[in-house]
C-alpha cells in the first residue's frame, strides 16, 4: 500500500481546486470544500476584496491552491498537536516581517484519523486511475466505485475534521493572534470576519483614493494652463 505524507493531501482539500500535482480526486464539490468559495470582504463598501489560499508544506515555500494573484493571502498549516505550541511562536514571529505583511496564517492541529482517511482515498485514487483504461467492463465499474468512494470518503469524513481543526486554530497576522473560534464557530464565516478587519489594515489608504480623485477633477474643471490659452 503506498503511504502518502499527510500534509502534502490531505490540506489540498481546503480548496475546491487543489494544486498539481496530487492524488486527492479534484472532483470535490465546492460544497463540501472548507474554502469554496474563497473569503471575501469589501473595503470602504466599494473596493472587493478576496483573499488567495496557500498551504504551508513542511519547511518550503507555501504551496498556493487557489487566487494567487490576490494581494492578501491566507496560509493554511496543519500540525501535530504536540508541535502546536512550538508552530504558533514560529508563525508569529515570522508574521511581523515586511515580507508578511499581507499574509493571513491559519494554524490548526491534525489528526490521526485524517492520516487514515487520506491513505484510504489515495488508494482508492490509485485503483481508479491505473484500471480504468481495462477492456473489461466490470473492471472499469469498479475504477468508478473506487473514485466514488474516494470523494465521499472526502466529502463526508475528511472535510468536516479538517474544518473542525482549523475552527479550533488561530489566526496569525502582522504578529497578532486571533481564536478562529472567537470570530465565529464556522471556519468560512469566521475567515470572512477576520479578513473584514485585516483588509482595512492591508488597504488603510484606500479611503484617500476618492479625495486625490475629485481634487484632480477640481483642478481640471477651474485652472487654465497656458498651453490651453488660444
């Protein structure tokens, strides 16, 4: 049976468009999805706001599964609970440099049981993927049965854990810490509050842009330059 390191699938599945490569089915439907769709907020009511999804993967660069080109982006790391309070100070400290300034960190604890879970889909992937080219039918009815069982198994077991530990995570920004749970005991609408405030931080400036606005058109519409003058 292959074994499959936990933190490179299993937190793929916070995103109902995982990264490539990977064995976890990509036909996770966004509702079952812990991400989908992405948070959002508006700031000032008029800017929208939307947050990227990264997942931190042992100790390289974070991984990014969905809207990388959003200005503000939330890393996802799962860690074992007995390594918790070490990640925390780790994410703190690296939340306050100026390289991290738009970062959202969103630390939460796995579970045994979410090992067991995704060695079971990725085999159930396997199956699928290597039988379903047989010319035998009942092979290939199989290879579906694999690949079903392997999303609900997705849907129904590992989703719910993984959205549970994140709700009992923290949030981390510019080294300040939040209780995912104290925003709201749903991780989405939770990650939606947090990003409300930290957007009016990332754009504080934004309120200036209409002013700079009318005082250009002011100008435009009361001085004459010379290069206007017949």
């Amino acid at each position: 049976m292959p074994v499959v390191p936990y933190a490179q699938n299993s937190v793929d599945l916070v995103c109902s468009e995982p990264r490539k490569p990977q064995p976890i089915p990509r036909k996770t439907t966004q509702e079952g999805t812990t991400f989908a769709p992405l948070p959002s907020t508006h700031v000032q009511a008029t800017l929208a706001v939307q947050t990227g999804l990264k997942a931190q993967l042992g100790g390289g660069n974070p991984a990014a599964l969905a809207g990388e080109r959003n200005t503000i982006q939330t890393v996802v790391e799962l860690v074992e609970a007995q390594d918790y309070d070490t990640a925390r100070p780790r994410l703190v400290d690296g939340a306050r440099h100026r390289s991290a300034q738009h970062a959202i960190y969103l630390l939460g604890c796995s579970a045994p049981e979410m090992n067991t879970l995704v060695v079971d889909i990725y085999r159930c992937q396997e199956i699928a993927r290597r039988h379903h080219n047989e010319p035998d039918q009942e092979v290939r009815d199989y290879c579906r049965g694999q690949n079903d069982r392997a999303e609900r198994l997705a849907k129904d077991h590992l989703q719910p854990q993984i959205k549970r530990s994140l709700a009992q995570g923290s949030f981390i920004f510019r080294g300040q810490t939040t209780a995912v749970d104290s925003m709201d005991d749903d991780v989405l609408e939770a990650g939606k509050k947090y990003l409300a405030d930290v957007a009016s931080q990332v754009f504080d400036r934004y309120n200036e842009a209409p002013v700079r606005a009318e005082t250009a058109l002011w100008f435009l519409m009361h001085t004459t330059l010379p290069c206007m003058t017949p």
